[in-house]
C-alpha cells in the first residue's frame, strides 16, 4: 500500500500539510513546497522556515508574528476539507469504528462515500491490509471524496474502491458472496439495500446505518427485523459537550455537538437460523400505510448543494490533491504564492 503522508511523522517535509495557529488562536493550513510563502496582512512566512523543523515547532514570519506549527489532525481535516456532501462529524466516526468493530485488515463496504470524512476514519482502521469497498450514486461527490482522500494520504490509496452506481444494483457485481467483514450505510433509504448487503456479508459481520432523522430510524429496524437474518437491532445517538477549565472556572461550554445522526447496528445470522422469540410485554407496534408514507425518501427529505457550489469543491479538492501528491524527492522550481486557508479562520 502507498505510505499515507497523513501518517508520517518526524520533520516538515516537501508535500506536508502543515497547520498554522496564528496569535489570536486563528487557524492556516498551507501545502509545504520549496520556495512558497504563506501570505497574511501582518507578514510573510517561508515555507522554507518550516521544512525540515520538527512537528511543534513555533516559527516567526518576516515580521516577527509568532506561528505554531502542527501536522493537522484528521479531525482537523476532515472538519476543513472541502465539501460535496454532508460530513460524518468526528464523535459519530469514532462510534461508527467502535460499535462497526472495524479492525485492521477487514473488508468492508461503505455507501454512500459523501466527502469521504467517513472513508479517511474506516482507511485508518483497517490498515494497509484492508480493503474499503465505498460506492456512490453521484460522480460529483465521489470526484469530491477522492481529492479529498488524495490530499490527506499524498496518494491514491492502493486499497480502496470506488464505484458510482446504486449499491442494490452494483454491490453484487463487486464483491463476492459471505466475502464482507462490515457495512456501513450513510443514505437516505438503507432498507432498499437489505437485500444485496445480506448477500455479501459474512455469518457474524456487522450492518450499521448511519441515518438522520427518527422516522427513517423506525423504518430501518422494521426492516432489518422483517428480514429474519440478522440480531435484533440496536440503536444509539452520540452528544458531545465540551467544558470550559481556566482556574477555578470550571463550566460546561456554552455550545455542544448534539444530535448530527443515530446509529443502527445489528449482526448477520448464519443461513436458515432462527433467533429465539424474545418475551417483551406488550405494546403497540402496528403501523398505518399513512405511516409508511411518512418514511419515504420523499417524505424525508434531503438537504443538496447547488451545482455551482460542487463544481467549486470539486475544483478545491483536485487542486489540493495534485499539491499533496509531492514526493519528498521532487523539486518545485516556480516560487508562486501557494496558500491554502483553512475555512474556520481568516488571514491574520
């Protein structure tokens, strides 16, 4: 597999993306390339300052405004990237991990890719033996989710896939039969899929769905229980609260990650096994054809991206994956200006 550049560590070199924060906590991130400066109101720096420092560092631009120097994180990239869809926010990728079981040199299929934040997280945790099948309906965000992936590992990755097309209709054709470790399904109407994703997971492997609103998470239990093929299905939410520590001043942040999606999990049955009948006391579980109307795609809704916007961000991540596919042995001989701003921040 191609050695991710978003891995490496030791000193800043030639293709490293290096996060700046300047004074007021403002944050930059620039591409390293011999010869290039990162341009502000109150200066100039040389990325030649930082090439070769080690990760930590604290440089000065030419007039003497302090800098710290950092790899970002990949929750700092992938909250900074650019966007074709909505993204999979850090505390659900980090659930979707742990409760998905994903582990190193696991097959597992992904739908749909999005901007590829959840792609860069499952990449990671199946290692270099791994392999990620992700699939897309729409060729603008899979350009997206690819530029992106680029810019963060310096290259194509050697193990991951991507396949435009509707995953009942595809998956079949890509992956054998009982050969998948996991699913992860991040659409808008996982039960179409049920059945092709039955096919192609493993006795034991794990189904989660990622999917935003309550009514498309009944929807998908039904499902998954009328199948009779799989564990009774778990669902969860993840809210994050951060807090404020200075001192004796000690107090939740006034602002929260809260609801961003639930998480539905369950396990694929042997072939022809029957779980137990659970004793629940009773309730009501019977549903109108009103009921299933509501669950609709239609009905749901869905949140899109004006073409100019995409074509914009299609643009921005191929523009930063050609500049992060620099090897260390390359030589950049133009001294243009090459400034990448990361979008939580503003020029100091």
């Amino acid at each position: 597999m191609t050695a991710s550049r978003g891995e490496q560590s030791g000193p800043f070199r030639v293709g490293d993306r290096v996060q700046l924060t300047g004074p007021k906590g403002r944050l930059h991130t620039i591409t390293l390339q011999p010869g290039a400066h990162f341009h502000s109101h109150k200066g100039l720096l040389a990325h030649d300052d930082l090439i070769g420092r080690p990760d930590g560092s604290v440089v000065a631009n030419q007039a003497g405004i302090e800098y710290l120097a950092l790899r970002p994180l990949l929750t700092d990239f992938v909250m900074s990237m650019p966007r074709g869809a909505a993204i999979v926010y850090p505390k659900d990728a980090a659930q979707i991990l742990a409760q998905a079981d994903i582990f190193p040199g696991a097959r597992v299929v992904e739908a749909g890719v999005g901007s590829g934040a959840l792609s860069l997280w499952l990449l990671r945790a199946i290692g270099a033996e791994g392999h990620l099948y992700s699939f897309e309906r729409r060729e603008d965000f899979a350009s997206v989710a690819r530029g992106n992936v680029a810019t963060f590992h310096g290259a194509d990755p050697e193990n991951w896939s991507v396949t435009l097309g509707d995953l009942a209709e595809v998956l079949p054709d890509t992956v054998a039969e009982a050969s998948v470790d996991r699913v992860v399904l991040d659409m808008l109407a996982p039960w179409e899929c049920l059945d092709a994703v039955s096919v192609a997971l493993k006795p034991g492997g794990v189904l989660l769905c990622y999917i935003a609103t309550a009514t498309q998470l009944s929807r998908v239990a039904e499902a998954i229980r009328a199948m009779g093929e799989y564990t009774e299905p778990a669902s969860s939410e993840t809210m994050v609260r951060g807090w404020h520590v200075q001192g004796l001043a000690v107090r939740p942040d006034h602002r929260m990650i809260a609801h961003t999606g639930f998480l539905i999990t369950a396990r694929r049955l042997a072939p022809d096994t029957v779980l137990p009948e659970l004793k629940r006391r009773p309730s009501k579980t019977e549903f109108s054809d009103e009921d299933v109307e509501a669950w609709t795609p239609g009905a749901l809704g869905e949140r899109s991206v004006s073409d100019k916007s995409l074509r914009k961000r299609v643009r921005q991540a191929d523009a930063a994956a050609s500049r992060s596919r620099v090897t260390d042995t390359e030589r950049v001989t133009d001294t243009e200006r090459v400034t990448d701003t990361d979008p939580r921040g503003e020029a100091e």
